[in-house]
C-alpha cells in the first residue's frame, strides 16, 4: 500500500513538472514541435477473483510518461517509459504454499504517430487532434528468481488517438490501441493530460 502511495506521489510530482514548462512554448504545429504526455492504462494481472459465482481478471494501473518529436508536417515520433507492480508467485512445495512478492515493474518502447488533420484542414494550429499511432516495447518483471512471471515480455499495438487541448499547450487525450499485451490483453485504452510546446 505505501508503495502504491508512492508511485502515485511520483506520477503527480511529474505531471506538475511537465505543466510548470507551458511557459517556454513555442508555436509550431508539428515539424519541430515537443510534446509530453502523462497517461494512464490498466493491464490485468493474471489473478482473478470470483463474486456471485463470475470469475473477474484482477487489473492494476499503468503510469506512463511520453515525450515525442515532430520530424515532418504529418509524423511524430517518440518513446516512453512508466511503471505498474504486479504481483509474482512462487509455490512452495515443501508445505504446498504461494508466496507472494509485490515487484515494481518498469515499461519502456518507441512511438510512432501519424496526425491526420493536416491532411484535412490547412491551418497551423488546432484545438482538436485525431492520430494514427503505433508502439513497440516491453516490460521487465524485476520479481526474484523463481517467481512467475519474471524477466522481460515484449508488447506492441496499432490504433488511433485523439487530443483536445484547453489552452495554447495544455490538453487531454485518449488512445486505443489493438496489438499484444502482458496476459492475454489484446487491446489497451489509454488517456490522460498532453502537453506541445
């Protein structure tokens, strides 16, 4: 629990960092534009636990930070890291017991986004952004040896994406994305605050 209450400390202190650099902005679309994106996901976790005889997957949260680059008028082009602690298990097989150990996880990879509204709408600056983005990446279970699961697991997905923004830099933003994700997770929604500079 205080761990938990920890990660969130964290993901708050750096979502504040990022809002504080709004005032050195510039005004640029895409090409040569920064953004930043602190985001929020749940993956499940392999557990489940059955109320009124349905069984239900456990799920816990994923903290993201992103941080992308405009290299032409339509692409952008990134990577990221966050982190999420599962739960590992190790049976015991002298007294047939689970042992359980909580582990930080750490996510990494590389983005891909493909902006669709330059396409449309001549114009160098939108509140509104609709995007084609894809990801590739990982996460290292850093459980102890023998507990399950442990080491690296690979992860990737297509989907879109779209942002609002409420001011000059500030916004908020949503991702599907469909592809292969820790246990048997084929697909992920993703959303939180966005900000260009």
């Amino acid at each position: 629990m205080r761990n938990k209450l920890q990660l969130k400390k964290v993901f708050f202190l750096s979502v504040i960092n990022l809002l504080m650099l709004t005032s050195f902005g510039q005004d640029s679309y895409l090409k040569n534009r920064l953004n930043f994106k602190a985001g929020y996901s749940r993956y499940t976790t392999g557990s489940y636990t059955v109320s009124n005889g349905q069984q239900k997957a456990l799920t816990i949260g994923n903290y993201r930070l992103e941080a992308n680059y405009g290299i032409s008028n339509l692409l952008e082009a990134g990577v990221y890291v966050g982190c999420s602690k599962f739960e590992s298990q190790k049976i015991n097989w002298a007294d047939k017991t689970i042992l359980i150990n909580d582990s930080f996880t750490p996510f990494y990879g590389i983005n891909c986004n493909l902006h669709l509204l330059p396409l449309l709408i001549k114009k160098d600056d939108f509140r509104f952004d609709l995007y084609l983005t894809g990801k590739l990446g990982g996460l290292f279970f850093t459980s102890p040896s023998g507990y399950s699961p442990h080491g690296n697991f690979i992860e990737y997905g297509l989907g879109a994406g779209a942002a609002y923004y409420l001011g000059k830099h500030l916004g908020i933003y949503t991702e599907y994305c469909y592809g292969k994700y820790y246990f048997k997770d084929s697909s992920k929604l993703r959303y939180g605050l966005v900000l260009k500079f």
